[in-house]
C-alpha cells in the first residue's frame, strides 16, 4: 500500500497511520506532510520502527526550504519517482 501524507505531521492522525501499516508499505511525504520527514519530528522513529520505505517529494522539500532538515532515513524523490510509486502499489490511501 502507499499512503500519501498530504497534511502537516500536527494536523494529521498519526496514530491511526501506525495503525494500519503493515511491512513492505510505502509513505511518501508530500506538501505540508513532508514537515514528518525532519530529523527529530517525534513521529519519525515510529514509522521507521514500522518497516516501511519513507519519502518526501523533492520538490516540496525545497519549496519550504527544509532540504538540509530532512533525516536521512527518509528518501528524497522526484515526480518521476512519485508515479514510480503509484505504479509499483495498486493500492493507495492519501491523508
């Protein structure tokens, strides 16, 4: 499954996200959502923990100016990565 988070890590139901991820799914962080990927947000090692692949959308990384903020247990992509993504999950949840 990929989940696409959307909405600020502080305006979005995390616990519900723990909730349903199962191994093997993908999050890619996008608009506000990629204010999750930054080193030291406290959501970050719960999601790791979860054995999921993290992403954030590069451009939106650089419109917030938040390039040299983000952990590097989080992936960095562009929007040919993103459809990649969308290709590769037949299944997707956006938040």
């Amino acid at each position: 499954m990929l989940y696409t988070v959307g909405r600020s890590p502080y305006q979005c139901d995390f616990n519900a996200i723990f909730k349903l991820l199962a191994r093997g799914d993908d999050i890619l962080f996008i608009q506000d959502g990629v204010l999750a990927g930054i080193e030291g947000n406290c959501y970050l090692p719960t999601l790791i923990s979860c054995g999921v692949a993290l992403y954030a959308l590069k451009e939106d990384i650089e419109a917030r100016g938040l390039n040299e903020q983000i952990s590097d247990k989080v992936q960095v992509i562009d929007y040919t990565d993103f459809v990649n993504l969308t290709v590769k999950h037949h299944q997707q949840f956006a938040w």
